[in-house]
C-alpha cells in the first residue's frame, strides 16, 4: 500500500487512463483448424477401371476417415492440406487391391502349417519330403498334407498305398491331390477307415482298384468322404493359426478380398473367433459347402457384413462334378487316355435343381462347381429352368467352366451367368487336358474371351491352393496363355486371349460383381472403400514375363495399411 501513496497524481491518472487502451489491444482470437480430411497417398502411378471397363489415371488419392475414397487427383491439383497421415509413394504404381473371385481359405493355411507337397517333382521327393517330414513332427500320430500331382511328377499313374509305405508305414498318411478332388492313404490309413475290396464306390466318387479289385490308396471325389470321417479334426488353435497363415499369403500378393468356396460351419467359427478380436483383415465373402451349412449358418438369407466389412455369407457351392486330374470331371464323351471312364457326376438333373430352388427361395447366391462339358451342360441346363421361378438379378454362377461344348457356349450369355474362370488352370492344365481329351476336343475350352463374346460376366480367381493365389501370375496367363516357361510360344488357342484392361477388371470389379459387392470393392471410384496395392512394376508397360514377376510391397485395406514388404 505504501508503494501507491508515491506515485505521482498525474501518473497515476495516466496509468488508470491507460489500462483500458491496453486491454483493448489484445490478440484477436484466432479461428480453429479446418478438420482434417483424411489420408493422402501422394505421388503415385495410379490405374483404376471405372464403370465401364475404362482405364483411369490418376496420381494422388484422399482417403476420407471412414477408409473410404474421397478424390483422386491429376497432376497440378490442389491437395489438401489438413490430413491425419501423407504418404508419399514415390512414384510407385498403385492399383485396386485384387479380389480372388475362388479360393479356400483354410485349405491355404492348413497347406502352410502342415506337409506340402505343391513343389515337389517326382513321387522320390515327395518321398524323402514325407520321411522328413515324419522325423520332424512325432505328433500328432496321424500326417496329414497335400499338393501331390502325379503329372508334375511325370509318374503316368496314381500314386498308391505302397508308394507312401516305402516312406511312413507305422502312423497313418493322408495326403489330398492339388485340386482337393482325390487322397492318397497308406495303409495305415485304409485300415483305420476300413478301406477293403469289398467297400463299394459311393455315388459321386470312386476308389482306385488294382486288377484284384483291392484298394490301391486313391479316394477321387465323394470316396474321400470314406477316409474323412476318421481323420481327426484339426483343433480350433491349429485353425487359428491356419487362417492368419492364409490371410499373411493372399495380402502378400495383393489380395484384399475372397470369395471362399466351399465354407464349413467349422471354417464359419474360425472367421468369427478372428473377426472378435479384431483379426479379420482380408475381406471374405463365404458360399457355404451345402445347404446344411448354408441355413445353419446364415438362417433365413444373406448375412450382413460383420466386422467392419470383413466377413460376410452370400451363397451356397454346389459340385456338378469331379476335376480333370483325377479324371473326376463328368464328360460328354469318355477320356482319351480313360475309355471307360467319364468321370463323375454328383448330382441328379432334379436334386441339383432342388437344392438351387432351396437357396434361392431365401436369397441366396447359388454357384455351381462344373468342369466337364457334360456338367457345365447339366449347370445350364438347372439354371435355365430355375430362373423361371426365381427371377430378377440372381448372378447365377458356374465355377471353373473349363470344357465346354461349343454348341453350350452361348448359353453362358444368358440369365445373368457369371463365368468364374482360373486363368492359371489354363497354363498349369494344358499339357494334361491334351492327353485327357485330345486337341480336337479343347476348342472352347478355358474360353475365357469366347465367354465374353457370348455375353457372360467375367470373375477370375485362382482356385487357391490348387494354384498360387498370386493374381499376376493370373494376368500374365489371360494376356499371353503362356506358361512361365513361356509355352507355348505365342500361346495355346491365342484367340481366347484377353488385352490387360479385360483381365485386370476380371479380377477387381469383374469378381467384386460376382458376389454382389460392386457398389463398394473392385474400383477406387470415390466413395468406394480404400483397398489398393502398390507393387514394384507398372502393368501396362510391361511384357507379360514381367507382369507374372510382379511384387506387392504394400497392401491397404480400408484405408489402413495392412501388409508392407519387408
């Protein structure tokens, strides 16, 4: 108080005068941030197709929050400038993430964690594999494994029994073919299904005799039901791991969604426990194996996605029959190197056409498993009834469609037909179709641009793991029909090659309209969800060789990156 009595009058005058000036001149406040728009993925190559099949360019992308696409940018346009993240992709090429319009999800991983025999070349390798493979892993007792091919092995038979018991005959052995359509058992195995001569043939399926009518190891196609039942079943951790094993491989190659073919109650709640703790990161669209699993499932219609757009059940896969390798493929006329045989058929005209009305009563998306032309004749010959009952836009699906009569391939242009094709069978296949059928009988086989032609919708997929599930391998097969040793040259029936926009749409917005999820995957058109990849080589400049030689290095789904190369 002291202090005050001091000053001046006049001062203080001044100073109480000048407190309100001062307070007068204080900041004005300043305006918040703009919110941020999202992510940017800047400087990039960028390729999408839109609506119609165009190619577009573009060389930057926002992302809005909801993982979605907000814009796409040319060169000199603004970009924002309030962001939760940039990237800058260095030029790298950007593409929509691929979407695999036929694999097994399971099978994938169940082929990783335990005896794969994909790569293997001689039935001595598989062999030494198998004995390895045994030392290795004690329990559990029985072995379990697949990808055997006896054509890659040059061997000019089925394995047998006898073949695996010169390698493993104390535990039993049970290895599927590469196609998933036939087992290779010892005997160990055969004994613990009581596998005899006296067992008979299950309708669908056959088991291969010696000339004394005894077993000789190979279950084809409903026979292998026979050996199933007392394998036991994988427990749900080695599910587990099985799944994040396949979702590590398809984000690898690019792969940001699926249509898994042939789902199982089982394969259903092995989704559902990753999709809980938030471990779903590849987008799968389920059909499921039948009807029992179908309306266990799913109930009285289609699912909605669950887990953020990650997991969802559609519609049913039904077999029309077995596969080409094992001779399970139902043919008009019999095989060439088989004339007894015309492989088998699955299904009756009237129960197939029962079970298609049974799911699409309800809703449901129906595909049907034919290889041969006398199946794919059977599928055509279903659907053209049932669609006069159920109506509007079914997308009916056939799978596969590999041997067709030519007399049966316009009738792929009608009632809405999706043609879900594997360009890789085409290259892996080639030599073995030739010997199953002869040339003269492949004209309008693995057909792929004589079904555009006729009018259906195009999906192509990789039947993983019957193939790899790796896309470029696809796009390099449907643009040359080359194999990676580049036969033949110029390419087997060159004329049902396809340019690279075609093929490339086969694979995103082609496979995203297979299973009714065009509005939102297949393109990055804004307002679609924000599943892209960036890959080391620009597939519009490049040789087919390169294109099959192609690396993902980064996958993004939802907006999020989800896989990066190390």
């Amino acid at each position: 108080m002291q202090i005050f009595r001091l000053v001046a009058p006049a001062l203080l005058v001044a100073i109480v005068v000048a407190a309100p000036a001062d307070a007068r001149r204080k900041p004005a406040a300043t305006l918040p941030p703009p919110p941020n728009a999202g992510g940017l993925i800047d400087n990039v190559n960028g390729y999408t197709l839109d609506d119609k099949g165009r190619v577009v360019r573009f060389t930057g992308m926002l992302v809005d929050k909801a993982g979605k696409i907000a814009k796409l940018y040319q060169a000199g346009d603004t970009r924002e400038k309030w962001l939760d993240f940039k990237l800058d992709a260095g030029g790298r090429t950007l593409l929509p993430g691929m979407i695999d319009a036929h694999g097994h999800v399971m099978e994938l991983g169940f082929r990783a964690t335990e005896l794969d025999l994909s790569a293997t070349t001689s039935l001595a390798d598989a062999q030494t594999k198998l004995s390895a493979y045994a030392r290795a892993h004690p329990t559990p007792i029985w072995i379990r494994g697949g990808g055997w091919n006896q054509e890659r092995w040059g061997l000019g038979r089925f394995p047998t029994a006898a073949d695996l018991d010169a390698a493993v005959r104390d535990r039993p052995v049970v290895l599927a073919r590469v196609d998933g359509h036939a087992l290779l058992a010892n005997r160990a195995a055969l004994s613990a299904a009581g596998i005899t001569a006296r067992t008979k043939d299950p309708a669908g399926g056959r088991i291969e005799r010696d000339a004394q009518g005894n077993p000789t190891g190979v279950l084809v196609d409903a026979a292998q039901d026979l050996l199933q039942r007392v394998v036991p079943a994988p427990l749900p951790r080695e599910r587990d791991a099985a799944l994040a094993s396949a979702q590590d491989q398809l984000l690898a190659d690019g792969i940001v969604a699926t249509a898994d073919m042939g789902t199982s109650v089982e394969d259903w709640n092995t989704y559902r426990r990753a999709g809980d703790i938030g471990q779903l990161r590849v987008r799968l669209i389920a059909y499921a194996a039948g009807i029992d699993p179908l309306l266990s499932i799913a109930g009285g219609g289609p699912t909605p996605w669950l887990y953020d757009s990650r997991l969802k059940m559609v519609g049913v896969k039904l077999y029309g029959d077995g596969a080409l390798g094992s001779r399970g493929a139902w043919l008009k006329r019999p095989y060439a190197d088989a004339p007894g045989q015309r492989g088998l058929s699955f299904l009756d005209d009237t129960k197939l056409r029962n079970l298609m009305s049974r799911a699409a009563m309800d809703g449901f998306q129906v595909a049907i498993h034919a290889i041969g032309d006398a199946a794919n004749a059977q599928a055509l010959d279903a659907i053209e009834e049932v669609a006069l009952t159920y109506k509007g836009d079914r997308r009916w699906r056939i799978e596969h469609a590999q041997i067709v009569d030519p007399v049966d391939l316009p009738r792929f242009g009608k009632n809405g037909i999706i043609a879900s094709m594997q360009p890789v069978h085409q290259t892996s296949d080639r030599l073995m179709a030739e010997a199953r059928l002869g040339p003269d009988r492949l004209t309008d086989a693995y057909a792929w641009k004589a079904m555009l032609a006729a009018g259906a919708k195009l999906a192509f997929g990789s039947d993983y793991p019957v193939e790899s599930p790796d896309p470029f391998a696809g796009l390099a097969a449907a643009i040359s029909r080359e194999d990676p040793a580049g036969q033949p040259p110029g390419g087997w029936h060159p004329e049902q090659k396809l340019d690279l926009p075609t093929a490339l749409a086969a694979f995103t917005t082609g496979a995203a309209y297979a299973s009714f999820t065009e509005s939102m995957l297949g393109s990055l058109q804004p307002g679609h969800l924000a599943d892209f990849i960036l890959v080391d080589t620009d597939p519009f400049t490049a040789t087919p060789a390169q294109i099959r030689a192609t690396k993902v290095q980064e996958t993004w789904v939802g907006g999020r990156r989800v896989w990066r190369r190390k």
